[in-house]
C-alpha cells in the first residue's frame, strides 16, 4: 500500500482476536500467555547468572585475591557512555566491597590514543605499581597490549563486548569475559552489562557466598540506572537481559544516589517521572559521548564516581555546556551537508560522499545518520587532516555499507564496521577514485525501491480499541529501542474529524480521527504540509504508534502518526 511518505509492507499479524498487545506480542513470537505475561512483567531474578559468562567467575576471583592482598588495581575504560558507565559500574562495586574509594580509572584520549588497550599505557601503568588492569568496554583486540603486560609481569584482565580481530587472535590475559567469543549468547550485552555480570561474580566471591552481603547487594541494585544508561546508549539490542537491565534501571533512575547522576539530570531537566527509553538516548547518553568527542571522557568519570555537592553541580554543567555545543557543532556539519547535497544535486546518486576539512570528526557519523533521514541515501562524511580523511557512514536497511567499503578496499586506508554504520579513513589523493568506485558500487547494487521508506506495522487494529489501558499495557513492553521497536499499528477508515496544524511554521500536523463523541487525537510530526489535503468526513488510513498523553493531569491515549493514506480514486 502507497501511503504519502511511505509504502507500507504487510501487517505481521492480521487476527482481530484477542487483545490488542496479545496481537502484538504474537506477532513478535511471544506466543503463550506465560510468555506474555512475563514479558510485560520482565523479573531482575529472570537475568542470567554471571556463572553464564565465560571467565566472570574467574575474573571474579582474581579481582577479588588482588584487593585482598593489598595489590594495586586500575580500571582502563573506554570514552563513549558505554565505557564510562562501565567503568563507573566497577568503581563503586570495589569501592563498596573495600570500603575505601574505588580503584583509579583510566580512559585513553579519543584524539590522542584512540580506541582500545594501547601498550604505552601499560607501560606506563607498570611504572606506576600497578599491579592489575581490568579493562571495561574495550580490549578483546588488545593483543599487543597483553603481550606487553606478560612481558612487564603485569596482570591483565579483559571485559568487553566487540568483535575479537578478523585473525582470530585473541589477547594472552589472565581472564577474557567476553559474551561471544565461543558461541552466540543469549544476551548480546553492553560492556556495562559485561562489566556488571563481572561485578556480580565478584561481590559473590568477596562475600564467600552466593548470597552477597546486604552492602553489596544494595550497591548492585543502585547500579542499574548506569547499567541501563550504558546499555541504551551502546544501541545493543534490548532483548533478554539487556531489556531487563533497561527496564529496571529506568525504574531506578529518578531516586539514584548517584550525585552526578543527579546533577546531570538536573542539567538536562529530565522529568522526575514516566522516564523512558528515550530520556537516555537523546539526552544522558548524548551528554556522556560529547565528553570524549570533545574534551575528556575522564571528566564525566569523575562526576559519575567520586564528585558531590557544588562541585558535581558544576562539573554537570560543564559538560551540559560541551553537549550544546556538540549539538551547535553537528547542526552546523548538517547544515552545511545537505546545501550542498541540493545544490550539487548529489541525490542522483545512489549514495552521497561529502568532504570537509572544517568538520570536526567525533560527530560525522551522528550528522551522516541525520543526513540520511533528509534524502534517504547510504551517507558517508569525510573530514580531513593533513593527508588523510577520516570519517564515518551510515546506511539504508538493506544495503550493507561494509560490503560497500570492502569493494573499494584498495582505495582505502582503514575501515571497519557493519551493515549499517562503519569508519574508514582515505589518502585525500585518492578522494577522488575512492567516490568514483564506491558511487558505481551503490548505483549497481541499491535498486530504486530501496530508496523508498517503509513502514511494516506489527498489527492492524480499530479505533475502539485506541484506550488509555492499551497505551499503559503497550508502554509495559518497553523500553523500546534497538531489538525491541515502539510497536505500529494500521488502522484502517478511520473518519477525519478536524484537522489543523501545530508548532512553528505550522510544522506538526494535529488531526482528530472519530465523530464527536468519540475521538482520538492525533500528531504527525515534521508533517504539516500534508493538511490541507486532509478533508472533514474522508475516510483514511493511518499507521501510528499509541503514546499516552498527559494534559493538565488528564491522562488519554493518543496517535503519533507515521504516515496516511488517502482514499484511492
Ligand atoms: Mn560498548
């Protein structure tokens, strides 16, 4: 079906009967009642034992022997909110467990180091007396690092998440806890998840029972929030466990402890309460990965571990300062990117390839995402220094930009990365070739029908069934996100009651669907246009997420439209 922005694909689930979210849920492959039930009502005692996780235990202990006999350990994490919730994680777990201040943490620099375990920093750490390094969110290619370590008789710990290295070798440490290193995992955790099973493992052993003391136990549960920040802003799929630490963290986060939690979501006003997915993932999250594009990531640590009272205040300012002007920083690369996207009218092409030696290269990829719900084309922006471009690419579903790059592979210096999103790095005197090949390359493989956005709606339904009790029974399948999408529903004639538009320039349309008696309101975001062709009395048809709307404390159920189709003829 041809809606105005959109073809829609064919409902997965087509029945009438039964309740709407048991539809749902069905069309999903949640099947039984049980299922239903204890997916709307995900138990924290459902999550998987840290026992899972190949090495946890081992890690666990060897933690555990080091604090123990008094020995020096560093956490090394990584910059982006995953690793600085990690390590955060970690920190306060030992510091509970030791009853002192957690271990010292380090962070490499973004620009500096980069990615990952490098071996000067182990180095460096030796000098230092460090005896253990546990590294968080990163190390699983860390392979000349852990050699170095055996080398200086430093011991090495290794938490992470990400694809060990294409040869298969892995670091030489004294314990790997990695979710996917032998087998595809039931739950395809963060680096925040992995270092919390870790953490868990070890309050265990420091308590000599599976049972762990009441301190700990306390300090686990007050972990989730970062658990559930690190997590969603990671973008893993928020399936089994992941979705229980979400959801539970989310429940937690507006009466943390934490100050610097607190000051931050002072700093960013998010609502005491109704929190939801999205309150992390377009505003703590942002906030933390702004830290490591441009300045530290170590300042947002502090904040998160150790800082309190006026100090914390304005250490969250600071970074709230940092995060708006990443965001002036990334409308500016936006901006600019799509002028001259229209006006070389590069949407001909199958893919769009910009330069610009101005754009500041730690937020490319998240303006080359925003690029591409403008034209709806695989999006690679490039900035430059010196000889070398750097830069990051984001795709459509169904065109893997991996498979992309890997085509020009002898153009390029770097790269890496998957179907959807991936970094590459170019000689500036091969710029040129590299678009030429990669533009074939997506004129060739991309058929015209993938350069159109679609919608597949989980189930159809009727406007009687839109109720304030469906939209709270919906929200109980949250958090949405990765994995886990906001559910869609078609419904089909449904009456035009009024229409209108909203917002700046008249930018958001506002429809009521019904008769008088018995309407629903709808929205339709950044959709305005569309009104005037919008009529009282015609029949149409909607797709829409049901929200529930809260107006001067009435709370009803409401549509945000994705797309309309008109009557035919
Ligand atoms: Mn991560």
């Amino acid at each position: 079906m041809q809606g105005l922005t959109r073809v829609w694909k064919e409902p997965t689930g087509n029945s009438t009967e039964n309740a709407l979210v048991s539809r749902i849920l069905t069309a999903r492959g949640i099947i039984s009642a049980e299922e239903h039930r204890s997916f709307l009502d995900p138990k924290l005692s459902t999550l998987e034992d840290p026992s899972e996780l190949p090495d946890a235990e081992k890690a666990g202990a060897i933690l555990c022997e080091y604090l123990r006999a008094g020995k020096k350990v560093l956490i090394y994490g990584d910059y982006d909110a995953d690793g600085i919730t990690a390590s955060s994680v970690l920190y306060h777990v030992i510091a509970t467990a030791t009853k002192k201040p957690g271990p010292p943490i380090y962070i490499p620099n973004r620009m500096s180091e980069g990615y990952g375990i490098n071996p000067e920093a182990i180095e460096q750490f030796a000098k230092d007396g460090i005896d253990l390094v546990i590294s968080v969110d990163c190390g699983v290619t860390a392979v000349e690092a852990a050699e170095k370590a055996n080398e200086i008789g430093l011991t090495l710990i290794v938490t992470d998440h990400h694809r060990p290295r294409d040869d298969g070798k892995l670091p030489d440490c004294a314990a790997l806890v990695h979710p996917g290193i032998d087998e595809e995992p039931k739950t395809l955790f963060a680096g925040v998840g992995v270092a919390y099973q870790l953490a868990w493992a070890f309050a265990r052993t420091w308590s000599g029972s599976q049972q762990v003391t009441k301190e700990l136990s306390k300090c686990l549960l007050d972990m989730l929030p970062l658990v559930a920040i690190g997590t969603i802003a990671d973008m893993v799929p928020l399936e089994n466990g992941n979705r229980i630490l979400a959801r539970w963290g989310l429940q937690l986060l507006p009466s943390t402890t934490n100050a610097g939690l607190l000051a931050i979501m002072k700093q960013l006003d998010t609502p005491k309460m109704k929190l939801n997915s999205s309150h992390i993932s377009f505003g703590i999250a942002p906030l933390l990965n702004a830290v490591g594009r441009l300045a530290h990531a170590a300042k947002a640590v502090d904040l998160l571990t150790h800082l309190d009272g006026p100090l914390a205040e304005s250490a969250a300012k600071a970074l709230a300062d940092l995060n708006r002007k990443r965001q002036k920083v990334q409308r500016d690369i936006i901006e600019n990117a799509i002028e001259q996207i229209e006006t070389e009218k590069l949407y001909d092409n199958k893919i769009i390839v910009l330069q610009n030696d101005d754009w500041n290269r730690g937020v490319v990829g998240v303006a080359a995402g925003k690029c591409i719900e403008t034209h709806y084309r695989p999006t690679i922006l490039l900035s430059g220094d010196g000889d070398e471009l750097v830069g990051s690419a984001r795709s459509i579903e169904g065109f893997s930009i991996f498979d992309a790059l890997s085509s020009c592979e002898d153009l390029l210096l770097k790269f890496g990365g998957h179907d959807m999103a991936a970094g590459l790095s170019v000689a500036r005197e091969n710029y040129d070739a590299f678009v030429s090949a990669i533009t074939k390359y997506a004129n060739e493989n991309i058929k015209p029908e993938q350069l159109i956005k679609t919608v597949k709606p989980d189930v159809i339904a009727t406007q009687k069934e839109i109720k304030y009790a469906t939209a709270v029974e919906i929200e109980k399948m949250g958090p949405f996100g990765i994995g886990n999408p906001s559910p869609i529903v078609q419904f089909s004639k449904v009456r035009v009651d009024s229409v209108s538009t909203m917002g700046n320039g008249g930018a958001h349309m506002s429809l009521q669907i019904g008769t008088s008696n018995d309407r629903i309101r709808c929205i339709w975001w950044n959709n305005g246009d569309y009104a005037p062709k919008l009529i009282r009395g015609m029949e149409i048809d909607v797709v829409a997420k049901i929200k529930v709307n809260e107006f001067r404390g009435r709370r009803t159920a409401e549509l945000d439209l994705l797309d309309i189709a008109l009557p035919s003829g």
